[in-house]
C-alpha cells in the first residue's frame, strides 16, 4: 500500500510540477501569433460555401441538364432543316422568275436588256431548258398551291393586305411582260396559267391533267404545252382547234384560260373557226 | 444571463436538480469544448480557431521549445504543427480529446524534424534575460535564474522518451493513455518513464545550489 503511495507521489510531484510551471513562463512569439491565424483566416475564407456543401453538385447537374437540354434541341432542329426546308440559294437558282426576269443586266433597263436578249440566238432547245429549269423548281417548292413566280411576287411585297398585294401582283407581271420578247411572254403565260389553275381549286383539272404526265409535278406543264405549243399559238385557228380540244376532254378552266389568252393575243379570234385538230400524241 | 448563472452557487443548481427530479450538471460548462470550436472552425468560423489557438498556442510552443531545445526550431515546427491542423480541419472528427489530436499531431510533426535536421545538432539555451521581467527583488530573481537553469540541466539531461512523457504530462496535461497513445508506447511504459523523468527532477531540484 505504502508502495503504490509512493509510486503515485512519483507520478504526480506536485513540487516538480509547481517548479516546472514557475519556470515555464515562456509565450508563443507574437509574429508566430499573426503567422498562424492569418493562415488559418486565408484557409477559412471560401468557408461560406463549404456550408451550402450541396451547391456544387446541384450546379454540375444543372450543367450537364443544361447541355443535354441544348443538345436535344439541336438534334431536333437539324431534321427539320434537313426535310422540311429549302436553302434560300437552291430556290433563287431554280426560280422561274430568275428564268423570267430580265437577264441578269446588272442594272441595264428593259430595252437594253430586250435587245440584247433578242440578239441572242433561240432555239427549242434553250426554252426546253428554261422550261425544264421551271418544272424542276415547282417539283421542289412545296405543295402550297402557289407557284413560286408568285412567291418571289409575294415576298416582294408585305404579307399584311392581300388587296394591294395583289395589285402590286399584276403591275409587276405587266411591266415585266412588256419587257419580254415573244418567247418570254409565252413562258410568263404558261407560269400565270400554272399558278392560277393551282390557286383557282381546281383539282379536278389539275388531276386529269396528271393522267397524261409521268409525274405528278410535271402534269400541269405537259398538258399545257402538249395542246397549246407555240405552233398552235401562232395560228388563232390552230389555237381554238386546241382550246375546243381542251373542252372536249373536260379541261374548262384550262381552256377558259387558253381562250382569254387567245383573245388577248388576237382581239378579232372571235368569230373564227378551229381548224381541223391534229391527233393527240400517244393515243 | 451569464452574470445570472455565475452568480448562481454549485450547491444551490444541486439542490435545485435534487428536489425537481432533473439532471442537471452541478458544474455549468461556460467555455465551448475545443472539439466545438474545431468543428466550428471547419464550418468556417475563424473566432473559433481564435480561441481555439489561444488556449494551446503557449503549452504547445513551451512543449516544443523543451523537446527541440532551439527557438528557432521549435518555432518551425510550432508552425508546422498548426497548419497541418488547418489542412486537416475537413477530415477532423471529433473522436478523440483535441488537446491528444494536437500534441499526436506535433509529436509526429517533430520527429520529422528531427529526422530532417539531425535532433540536437545546435541546441541553444534560453536565455532567462530574455524572459520577461516580472519587477522582483534581484536575489528572488537570481535564485529563480539559478533554478530554472538546474530544471533545464536536468530536462536536457533526461532520456528523449522520459523527456517526452514529462513534458506531455505537464504541458498538454494529458493522461498515461493519451501518452502512450502519442508516444506509440504501451501504459506501463510510459508510466514507467513518467516515474523516472519526476524522480530525476526532483532530485535536481532538491540539490543544493553549487558554491562559486
């Protein structure tokens, strides 16, 4: 008993202790003071986010949601640009109103460009071409009913009042028209024909009309020039042979058109009478 | 409120607990836990690392002054010690006592320094001039002087373990276990050595003062 007393006395001295702390009075250098808190302030300082501890990985899953999100939206925008609409360019090359409109005079006036163009040798096949361009363009443009002769008039003009638009419509046709030779009117009548049988609702006409084509874009076109050529229009009674033709098979509006045209062409045709009509080819 | 509760005697708070039925602890705890204040700290709150600092900073820096026996060294490592604590405020659980957590943490910082700048190379001796003046008589101030240098001769001449263990003892105030803990070494080894440091100390301390 007496030992572990004095085991004890030999652990806790108390006047080994008092000494030590009489003579331990040493004090941490105050620059060590600064050193050490000024560290410990600089650690501290992006403290306030550490208590929001759930704001960063909300933020990383709003990124990535963000980025899916924009992701998605492109994937669903590039089809429907792919599909559904045509690049400005590819219409304003196949527009037949480039193909209508005075050549490219880079700013000559109408007669200038008349002359020039009537310098410039013609022949079947460059209208077949022209032609060809033309039913090409109307293939692409969508099936609004409207030619697109008339969507570059539309997108002259602005869309808000239909009245004056369509004024503006016809003064723009006519001031062309008296800008072209005999060939470019007969392009611009086949075009106005076109687009007025399709924005007219006749589809019956237009659906008879395609029984006779290859394709259904090309059956408004083949019908027309197939019955009223140039040869025909040349003559009043080849003409009214054709539109009497045109009747016969059903097609009124088409050759109600062909007969305003022909007035049009020849004021005395009237009182006319068709000659005998050729056969159809590929009856 | 606080001026309330001091004022409040211990026997009274126990008789209060007693007769209402409720445990109430006889001694109010006024000061925050060190473990609080590190988990404050870590939450961001620099008046806690402060305060927290300001209770160890001078036991721990006499603990490294007596092991290093150097103030420049013990200063390095003094510094060391608490911006590994700094470092680690993110990982820190409170599992164990912080006063074990710190000294483990400067023990180890002070082998490191030992291993890296060869213990004991240039020990220095504090000078007692450089101590503050306390405004003694000069013969209390030279028997203090004479003093201090016999508990300092008798420091630096105990073993590194015993020296080890006093001062963990002494300085940090911490138990045979936490000792033990730190040190790496079983509880009756350092029980062992804690004995051995005291009596040494004693025994220079009883000695009578050298005639010149």
């Amino acid at each position: 008993m007496s030992n572990e007393r004095r085991h004890q006395d030999d652990l806790n001295d108390p006047l080994v202790s008092r000494a030590y702390r009489d003579l331990s009075d040493e004090r941490t250098p105050e620059h060590l003071d600064h050193v050490v808190l000024n560290e410990a302030r600089k650690a501290a300082k992006p403290g306030y986010l550490r208590t929001i501890s759930w704001l960063r990985p909300a933020a990383w899953v709003m990124t990535i949601g963000l980025c899916l999100a924009i992701v998605l939206e492109i994937s669903n925008i590039a089809p429907t640009n792919q599909s559904g609409l045509i690049a400005p360019t590819e219409v304003e090359q196949k527009s037949p109103a480039a193909v209508l409109a005075p050549p490219a005079t880079g700013g000559m006036d109408a007669p200038t460009a008349k002359a020039k163009s009537s310098d410039a040798p013609r022949s079947d096949d460059a209208r077949a071409e022209k032609q060809e361009g033309f039913s090409e363009a109307e293939q692409d443009q969508p099936d609004e009913g409207v030619g697109l002769f008339e969507l570059r008039m539309l997108e002259e003009v602005p869309a808000a009042s239909p009245e004056p638009v369509k004024a503006k419509r016809q003064e723009a046709a006519v001031v062309e028209i008296d800008s072209f030779d005999q060939d470019d009117r007969q392009l611009l009548r086949d075009a106005e024909n076109r687009a007025r049988l399709q924005t007219s609702g006749d589809q019956e006409a237009v659906e008879s009309l395609t029984q006779f084509a290859p394709t259904i874009g090309l059956a408004s076109d083949v019908a027309l020039e197939r019955y009223c050529e140039e040869s025909e229009t040349a003559d009043p009674h080849l003409w009214l042979a054709c539109i009497l033709e045109l009747e016969q098979q059903g097609l009124l509006e088409a050759a109600k058109t062909e007969r305003d045209l022909l007035r049009e062409s020849f004021p005395a045709a009237d009182g006319l009478s068709p000659m005998p009509r050729r056969t159809i080819p590929g009856d | 409120m606080t001026a309330a509760r001091t004022l409040v005697p211990a026997t009274a708070v126990v008789a209060l607990s007693n007769s209402v039925g409720v445990a109430y602890a006889p001694r109010m705890e006024l000061k925050p836990q060190d473990s609080a204040l590190m988990l404050r700290y870590r939450d961001g709150d620099v008046s806690a690392f402060e305060l927290l600092y300001r209770r160890h900073n001078d036991a721990l820096y006499r603990y490294l002054l007596r092991l290093c026996r150097n103030p420049a060294a013990a200063e390095d490592v003094f510094q060391e010690v608490w911006g590994k604590i700094i470092k680690t405020r993110d990982n820190y659980r409170p599992t164990a006592k912080f006063t074990t957590f710190l000294y483990h943490v400067a023990y180890n910082c002070f082998i490191d320094h030992v291993r890296r700048n060869k213990r004991h190379a240039n020990p220095v001796d504090i000078e007692p001039d450089s101590q503050p003046d306390s405004g003694e008589q000069p013969d209390m101030l030279t028997e203090r002087s004479l003093a201090r240098r016999r508990l300092e001769t008798a420091l630096e001449t105990l073993p590194d373990e015993q020296r080890d263990v006093f001062l963990l003892h002494e300085e940090a105030g911490l138990s045979l276990d936490q000792i033990a803990s730190i040190t790496g070494c079983k509880h009756e080894t350092a029980k062992s050595r804690l004995r051995y440091a005291v009596r040494k100390l004693r025994a220079a301390i009883d000695e009578p003062p050298e005639i010149t």
